[in-house]
C-alpha cells in the first residue's frame, strides 16, 4: 500500500485499530481510481490466506480483518447494554458510505425502538432518512429539536 501512496500525489495512508486505509480521494480522480483498482485485485490475491477482506468506497480503499464492521459493533453494544428480552428506546445511526449500509439494516431490526438511521448526501440507502452534508450531522444533531431530517 505504501508503494501506491508514493506514486500517487494526493493520496495518504491511515491506520486505524482494526483497518489500514488508502484514502485517493485528493488524487488525480482517474489515476486514483485506476491505482485503487489494481491495488484492490493485487490485495485480493495476496491476503486471501488470511482472515481479512478488502473493500473500497469513494475515494479509499480498506484492508480489515474480517468480521470487524460497523454491524457487529453494533449488534455487541446492544447485546451487552440491554438483556436478551431488552432493547433500546432510541437509537440516532448516520453514516455517509457504503460501509455504514450493513449498519442501518441491523438497526432497523430493533423494532420496539424509535429509530432515526441517517445517509450523508442523496444516495441509495438501507437508511429512512438523510441528510445533505457532514456539516449537517454536527450542526443538526448539537440541537436535536432542530434535527432536520428528509425522508430518503
């Protein structure tokens, strides 16, 4: 990944706890996603031996271990804060990639919550509502009683 990085101007990695991240969304659109491409398939088939899996999104390519995800995070804090007959009241989920789309459909699962599950921009979405922007999300969500929300 480091090689991919040093021949695309605008690109950058970021390691995370349980991810390692090639973000191009800086770069040359074309070369990027043609450098992301390549990379995708060379990845693919050099860590199919081990237990990760490689997805990309818009502007960024992931490497994780597979199994850890937005909806089994969310599936082991529900289980762990509310017993087996309990669920949340109120859930607010929002996300603006296609990573967060496994975590809106375990969401929506909890039925006797009131639930507010938020897409970033107008997009296709497992998501009921959205919302235009990130700065949207932070603005809005600091004052819930002027939480703007459009159905999707």
């Amino acid at each position: 990944m480091g090689a991919y990085t040093e021949r695309t101007d605008g690109s950058f990695l970021e390691e995370k706890e349980s991810a390692l991240v090639w973000h191009y969304k800086k770069a040359d659109p074309e070369f990027g996603r043609s450098q992301a491409k390549e990379m995708h398939e060379n990845l693919d088939s050099v860590l199919n031996v081990f237990d990760v899996e490689v997805l990309s999104g818009y502007g960024w390519l992931q490497v994780r271990l597979q199994g850890v995800s937005k909806k089994n995070m969310v599936k082991k804090f529900v289980s762990e804060q509310y017993k087996d007959t309990e669920q949340p009241d109120f859930i607010f989920c929002a996300g603006d990639d296609v990573t967060d789309e496994d975590m809106f459909s375990v969401v929506s699962s909890y039925k006797h919550a009131r639930i507010f599950t938020c897409v970033v921009g107008m997009k296709p979405s497992a998501a009921r509502y959205y919302l235009r922007n990130n700065e949207e999300v932070t603005s809005e969500t600091g004052s819930p009683s002027r939480l703007l929300l459009y159905v999707n």
